[in-house]
C-alpha cells in the first residue's frame, strides 16, 4: 500500500539530542541539522530525512515490525543508493 503523505510532516528541531526522530503517534518527524557535520553534512542531512520518512512508510499494522526490524529494512534500503 502506498503511504497517505498528507498524514505526514517532517520539520527541523535544533534541540534533538539525536539526528532525527519519528513519531508513530502523530505521524511527524524531527530532523537536527546541528548534528550533521563534515564534508557531506548535506548528504547526511538528506540521508537523516530519507530515513526518518521511510519510517514513516513501514509504519502499517499489516507489516507488524518491531524497531530493530525496523531499522535493518531501512538500513538495507539505505545502501541500495550505492549499488545504483
């Protein structure tokens, strides 16, 4: 099923105390720009809001993932950039 991004919102926090944040209740995200750094601060930001928009896409009753499921699908998905 495709996800329904009118339920979806994803914003930047610069008070985070990790990179970024989703939260199923609400179907929002967070992403500090603070904590990305170095020479490709731009892809690690683009990375940080890719993923925490992916877990807003497995967030289906039907799939029944717990978090560290989760985080291996994305984390697959992630590095299927790199073999394209």
């Amino acid at each position: 099923m495709i996800p329904n991004f009118s339920n979806f919102s994803q914003d930047f926090d610069f008070g985070l105390d990790s990179k970024g944040v989703y939260y199923a209740e609400t179907g929002r995200s967070f992403v500090n720009p603070i904590l990305h750094d170095g020479k490709a601060y731009l892809e690690d930001l683009i990375d940080s809001c890719t993923h925490e928009t992916l877990h807003y896409c497995l967030d289906d009753e039907d799939l029944r993932l717990d978090e560290k499921h989760e985080e291996w699908i994305i984390e697959i998905l992630s590095k299927i950039n790199e073999y394209l």
